[in-house]
C-alpha cells in the first residue's frame, strides 16, 4: 500500500523534472558533447582493436570498456538521426540532429536514475510519518534527488551522462540496505566498468562485504569471531566482481591492450588539478602558491619569468610546477586520499554498525578522495552530495552537514556555465532547489531545533555577494585583463572552505555516533 503511494507521486516529479530536461535541450554545451560524439564516431566507424588507441581527435576514449559499448549502442540509433555525426573526422560536429539525439539519449537513459531513487525511497524509515505527502521524508529525498540542482546542469547542460551512472550507485546502495550484499556488488561492479571515478568509493563496498557479508557471526561486544568465516560467501563475492572485470577488460586482454587501455583511463600527465578547481584542499594549496609568488616578484625574491602568471587558473588542463610550495606529485595525493580515509575505514571495519556505517564510509570515501585526488573533477563532488541526501531526510544533525556541502558545492560548479544566456537559467534553478532544500528540511525538523548555527549561516550567505563580485563587478573593472584568474580563484578557495567543513563535521559526527551508541549499551 505504501508502495502503490510512493508512486502516485514519483511519476508527476519524475514527468516534471523531465520536461525541464526537455526544456534545456537548445541550451548551452561544453566540450564534453564533442567527446562524447567522438567516441559514437570511434566505436561505430572503428573496430573495437582501434577504440583505445585513435587520436584524430584530442578528446580520445579514456573511459572504461563497459562504456565504450554503451557509446556503441548509442550509436546504431544516432545513425537515424544524422550519420555524419559519427564519422570520425567530423570534428566539433553539432548539427541539430545531433544536438537533438546526444540531448535525448541522456534525458532517456535517466530512467535507470529514476528507478534508483525510487528503491532507495523504500528504505526511508517512516516511524511517525507525518500526514502531509510534502512533509514526508521519502517525499522530500525524492525531490532532492530528482530535482538535484548539479546533476541537472552537469548533464543537460554542461553535457554528460551521469545520471544513469548515479542510478547504478543508488541502486546499489538500496540492494546494500536490502541486505542484497551480492547484487549490489555485481552493480557496483558494472559501475566502476563504466565510469572509474566511482574507485573513490571502493574501499567502503570492499570492507562492508568482507565484514559483513563473508563474516557470519560476531561476538556480543561486535567484535569478529574468526570462525564465522565464511569462504563460500567470498567466493561467491569474488566471481560476481572478477566475472564483470573479465567482461569488461577480457577482450582488451587477450588483444595484449590492457596497458594502453589503462594509460588512458589514468592519465596523470593531466596535472593535479582540473581545468576548474575543485574546491578541494589543493584549491586552497594552489591559492596560497599564487599569492605567495605575487609576494616573492614584488620583492624581487622571485624571476617573474620562471612561473606563469596564469598558470593553474586559465582554465586550460595541464601539467604544472607551484612557484614557491612544493609541487605535488600523483604519489603525494595517494598518500593524502589514503590518510584521510583510513579512519573512515578502520572504524567500518571495528564497527560496521549496517547499512548506515558503510553509506557513512562511503560518503567519507568520497569525500577524502575529492579533498585530496589527483586532477578531481568539480563535478565529483555529486558522489558525497547524493548519498548523503538519504541522511539528510532522516537525522537533524546529518540535514545540516547536507545543506553545508550541497550550497557550496553546486556554487563551485557555477563557473562551467560561463556563457551569459545561461547565468539566469543556472541562477534560478540554483536558487529553487536551495530554497526547497532549506525550507522541506527546516520543516522536516522542526520540532529538533535549528539545522545551522549562525557562522555556517553567514558563510552561506556569503556566497551572494561573492556572485555579484564574481560575475558582476569584477568583470568591470580593469583588473580583469591582467588577472583574469581572480573570481576562479575566490569561488574555489572560498568554496574548498565549506567542503572542507562539511567533511571534518561528518567524520565528527560519524565518531560521536558510535559513542553514543556505546554508552546506550553500557547502560
């Protein structure tokens, strides 16, 4: 009965949210349109021997196999549309057919999105479920999935397909809370086979299944019993993960391509950051490296001519030496990401504490591997946000660690939109699903106190008058010629600020949880 509800209302959110997608189609798009045509032109015109190593094109395949093959099925329905868009030299090819198609397959395969949001909906626990559809928690986790303001104009606007990737993750997760351990295995197995950026979050599935699913029995302080292991369950465990690799890598293997295939899946000639800066820790590294530079040429403690004025901020993807701080290697970042989630980690391990502890970890993952990865897209930061949206609706605490980071973070991917017809689109619909996000979640807990304190309320609101200085005012003035890299420069450091707080205040909140339900038990 619950179920047939749920859907009366999913099916007008999710119909709404896709004649807005419908809507945005003439809009705006980026260079990853091109990439992705390129790659319908690679795998339709070429064999698959080719896909990996075809350069004619600077945007070549650099994802995994699993979807090479996707981009390879796209294509047999592209070709009804426009076959010109998959000749392989046809570069920056964007016909209105082709707009038209690229536009469509990704608001289409956002079904796979739609059904993972909808089976995470069934895990919201609906104790004291309040009479109003609009108050009710899956109500809400459903709009602020369906309606997320980032993922709305990463792909369709800005341009990908991350929406049934998402799907996949959500989908997994719910089979998780399910106690479906080998199916969400097997999907996030095909996840990482399409898109290898969701390695970020990896560790967390590895530890949980091992201590929770190949672990049968556990002492009464929770402790592991070693003799409740259970090898049929790792096997079992194994051949689902190893199987997927096989059919994804296999081919590529026994071609004697696998080095190839992987130089282009880890290219870390690419610089340790992307073109954009994430608002990351290396935002704020980067941030301190320029301005120390600065300092050092106008005491003549430093050769202008030995660093770039631009570098690291033209928004250009490139390797680069800081100035005055340490340059950064790819090793560095590893050992950083590996630090910062190790707790995360160690404590899944100690206390797995079910399905909560390992989404905890894994929005950790995700988080210390978008704090401190090497070359991190901007647009990672929608693996912490999403997840973390299944706590928002549930726990008072976790609602304002949620408000936190997704404001800041859907702010820090304002500066992919860069062209003028779009600042109003990206400007309203940032301000609706903000708005909402406050107001549902306020009203969700009202009766618990307060979400934000008033220092993260002020530092929110501080990214109203950072918008008009950044593409307002500073635009105006005769300091944009000679340091254009300013307003990147003050979104991401002043973004990197909130990410960063959100992630220290959830693994705060992670340790004090397990206290407390210590202290539950001890009495």
């Amino acid at each position: 009965m619950a179920a047939s509800r749920m859907r009366g209302w999913m099916l007008p959110l999710a119909f709404g949210v896709t004649l807005l997608k419908c809507l945005l189609i003439p809009t705006y798009h980026s260079t990853d349109f091109e990439v992705h045509r390129n790659w319908l032109a690679i795998t339709y015109s070429l064999p698959v021997s080719q896909w990996y190593y075809e350069a004619t094109s600077e945007w070549t395949l650099d994802y995994p196999p699993f979807f090479a093959w996707f981009e390879y099925l796209l294509s047999f329905i592209a070709q009804f549309f426009d076959k010109e868009m998959l000749v392989v030299q046809n570069l920056n090819y964007a016909s209105n057919a082709t707009v038209l198609f690229q536009r469509l397959s990704v608001i289409t395969m956002d079904i796979v999105f739609i059904y993972g949001v909808i089976e995470c909906c069934k895990n919201i626990n609906r104790t004291k479920e309040p009479k109003e559809i609009l108050e009710k928690p899956d109500f809400i986790l459903a709009v602020l999935l369906l309606w997320n303001f980032g993922l709305l104009i990463i792909d369709h606007i800005h341009f990908q397909y991350n929406g049934f990737l998402f799907g996949l993750l959500l989908l997994s997760i719910a089979r998780m809370f399910q106690g479906r351990h080998l199916e969400s295995a097997l999907l996030f197995a095909v996840l990482m086979n399409f898109k290898h950026i969701f390695l970020y979050v990896a560790p967390a599935y590895g530890i949980y299944l091992l201590r929770s699913y190949c672990f049968t029995k556990n002492k009464q302080d929770g402790s592991i019993q070693w003799r409740g292991f259970s090898f049929s369950r790792l096997f079992a465990l194994g051949f689902i993960v190893c199987s997927d690799f096989l059919a994804s890598f296999g081919p590529f293997v026994a071609m004697g391509q696998l080095p190839q295939v992987l130089a282009r899946l880890f290219p870390f000639k690419r610089g340790l950051c992307h073109a954009y800066w994430a608002p990351n820790f290396w935002a704020v590294y980067n941030a301190v490296d320029k301005v120390l530079s600065i300092i050092a040429v106008k005491l003549k403690l430093l050769d202008p001519d030995l660093f770039s004025k631009a570098s690291m901020t033209g928004g250009l993807v490139q390797e680069f030496q800081h100035a005055v701080l340490p340059s950064v290697s790819p090793l560095a970042t590893l050992i950083c990401t590996l630090l910062s989630i190790m707790p995360a980690i160690f404590h899944l391990w100690l206390k797995p504490r079910g399905p909560r502890g390992f989404l905890q970890c894994l929005i950790l993952c995700a988080l210390g591997s978008f704090m401190f990865g090497w070359h991190v897209h901007e647009k990672a930061i929608l693996i912490a946000i999403l997840p973390l949206s299944l706590f928002a609706v549930e726990n008072r605490k976790d609602a304002g660690i949620y408000l936190v980071l997704v404001t800041t973070g859907h702010f820090s991917l304002f500066p992919l939109l860069f062209t003028g017809p779009e600042m109003p689109i990206k400007i309203s619909l940032m301000l609706l699903f903000t708005i909402y996000s406050f107001s549902a979640l306020r009203a969700l807990f009202r009766k618990q106190g307060t979400l934000l304190s008033w220092p993260e309320s002020i530092y929110l609101n501080g990214l109203i008058p950072l918008q008009l200085i950044c593409e307002i005012i500073y635009p105006l003035t005769p300091w944009q010629q000679r340091f254009p890299f300013v307003p990147l420069l003050l979104i991401s450091v002043y973004c990197s600020l909130g990410t960063t707080y959100a992630w220290i205040r959830l693994y705060i909140s992670v340790l004090q949880e397990t206290s407390t339900d210590r202290k539950m038990k001890a009495q």
